[in-house]
C-alpha cells in the first residue's frame, strides 16, 4: 500500500482537516461532488466536524463545469492561504484540460508543495500538476480516454489504468465516481474502515472499490459479447493500435482461422475485422487531436497509417470533416460531437 499524504496519514487530532478544491474551467462536476460529498457525510455519520473544505479558482471569480453550472470559490487559488492554509488541494480536472496554461496557478501549486500541502487531482487534474512539473517521479492516473494524449504529453511520468493512485504526497484518481472511491480510502485511512464504510451505505455503493480496479468495464460487457476468442481478437487489436496487426496474424493468436475471425465479427458485429480495427485507431486519432498537440502526421503515425493523406481520407469517411476540420472546431463543439 502506497503510504497515503500527510494530511490523511497523520493522527487523528481536534483540529478538522482542510481540503482546498481547485476548479479549472469545464471541470467535471461528477468528480468534483464524488470528491467532496463523503467529506460532508463523513462529518454527518461521525457527529463530528472531521472536514472542512474550500473552493479555489485562478482569480477568486465563477468557475462553469463541462454541464454548464458555474459555482462561486471562496478564494483564488494563490491567495488560499488567507482563508487558513489547507491540508491538501486537490485539481479538478475536466475537459480540454490541456489547453489550461495559468502559470500563476502552477508556481501557486508549486509553492504550497513546498510548504507540504498533499496535491491530489480528480479526472483529468493529473494533467495540470503534470504541467507544473508536480508529478515527475510520481505515480499517477487519470481518465482513460486522456490516457495516450497524457502519455505522449508526459513520456517520463508512471501513469496507470486504475481507479486511483496514492503515492506519497500525490493522489490521484480517474474521475466519475472513482472520486467517491479514493476519498472513502482516505477516510479510512483517517478514521477507520467503519466511518468510510457507514458513508458507503449512505451513498447506496455496494462496495468501495480498490484502487487497482480497472476504469472500464470487462471488454465483452462493453462489447455485449461473451465469445472468448472474440473478445481476445478485439483486445489484442485495441493492444495494437500502433502497429496493427494483420488479420492472419491475429486469427492465429486467438487459434482461429481467418475465414472463422471474419465470420465471427460478421455474427456478432455486424461488419468486418478490418473495419471494426480501422474504426478502434480513428477513434483513437479523434482523441489525440482534441487533446494532444501532436501534429497530424505524428497523430496518423501513432494510430497506425502509413501516411497523412491516408488517414486523413479515413478520417473525412469517418467523421465527415478532415483532421484539420476536427482542430478548428470550437471545443465545446468538438467534445459534443
């Protein structure tokens, strides 16, 4: 078990603890409400004020989430300090994250590092203590659809698949009700399996999840297909993205015949091998162009086409508008697309 940050390995004290959160633009209400909820029912189950929390923006004004709600912050982020110095803060990340380049808010997030405040992220916030050079030689995570344009952004920065990472003065978590999950270890951590569980049942969770649970669902739950040696073809493609796989090669790996692969994805797909592996690497391009600043070339090579004109006439069949297109749409249109 990675040890847990400061604020929540420490113990238990009359003092209620501070968690600060800082909001960038479009950030993801689930997440942020998932972080903060078990706090104030950690308070309720317990009789006690074991938490206290604040809102922080880059200048103290509104901050609109990705659904449009706009909430108030008590403070901006550089002058949180004047509303009691909290025991973490954690980023709350959202969409279109990577365009965030506040650097008051990074060299604000850097000094309270140095005065040992824990830096936690929801969602895709790895993303900004990863721009302000907070997570070098840490272990982190965050959303899976943010995964390659985070790995390609970040090359020197462990970055996993599972729900949340706690790694010394860093954690971190995917996002969705992965928030939940985390903030229930740590109060666990803090104040024992039976408060975070009570919190749990008010919260209806069946279960806490672990932090090495996957962030997706099983592949043939996604898929709704429960044939083995399709499942495995679909994951090796999706393993292959890169440098993909040729059908031969692939039936052979799952002890298939090609006619038997092809005949497989026609049962239960409804449409080639060829075109369900063509369409698994657009979708990846789709990612890594809203995301990434990865130039369209780097973007047709890391998705497995040979050439820019060759992608960018799959991706026009695909989307109805060229790679170019898809980067000149405004954000807010290119995310609801």
């Amino acid at each position: 078990m990675p040890a847990a940050p400061p604020a929540t390995a420490r113990p238990a004290a009359a003092q209620p603890e501070t968690f600060g959160f800082f909001l960038v633009p479009k950030f993801s209400m689930i997440a942020f409400t998932a972080a903060v909820e078990p706090l104030r029912l950690a308070n309720r189950m317990s009789g006690k004020e074991l938490y206290r929390w604040q809102l922080y923006s880059t200048d103290g004004g509104p901050v609109r989430a990705s659904n449009g709600i706009a909430l108030m912050p008590d403070a901006a982020l550089a002058n949180a300090l004047g509303q009691g110095k909290p025991d973490a803060i954690v980023v709350c990340g959202g969409i279109d994250v990577q365009q965030f380049a506040d650097k008051a808010a990074f060299a604000a997030l850097r000094r309270y590092d140095r005065q040992g405040v824990a830096l936690g992220a929801v969602c895709t916030g790895s993303h900004v203590l990863a721009l302000a050079g907070l997570l070098d030689g840490h272990r982190c995570t965050i959303h899976w659809e943010n995964l390659d344009s985070f790995t390609e952004a970040f090359p020197g920065i462990e970055v996993s698949t599972d729900l949340f990472e706690i790694d010394r003065h860093r954690f971190t978590c995917c996002g969705g009700t992965a928030a939940l999950d985390m903030m229930l270890h740590l109060i666990g951590q803090r104040h024992g399996t039976a408060l975070a569980t009570a919190v749990s049942d008010q919260c209806i969770l069946e279960r806490i999840r672990d932090e090495h649970d996957a962030q997706r669902m099983p592949l043939s739950a996604r898929l709704r297909v429960n044939h083995p040696k399709l499942v495995a073809a679909i994951g090796l493609m999706e393993a292959n993205l890169e440098q993909p796989l040729g059908q031969d090669e692939l039936a052979r790996r799952v002890g298939l015949s090609r006619r038997q692969l092809e005949r497989l994805f026609r049962r239960y797909l409804r449409k080639a091998p060829a075109r369900h592996y063509l369409e698994l690497r657009l979708q990846r391009a789709r990612l890594l162009l809203l995301q990434s600043t990865l130039s369209i070339i780097d973007v047709a090579l890391a998705c497995g086409f040979v050439s820019a004109s060759h992608f960018s006439k799959c991706y026009r069949q695909a989307y109805q508008r060229s790679p170019k297109q898809e980067r000149g749409i405004a954000p807010d249109a290119a995310a609801a697309a």
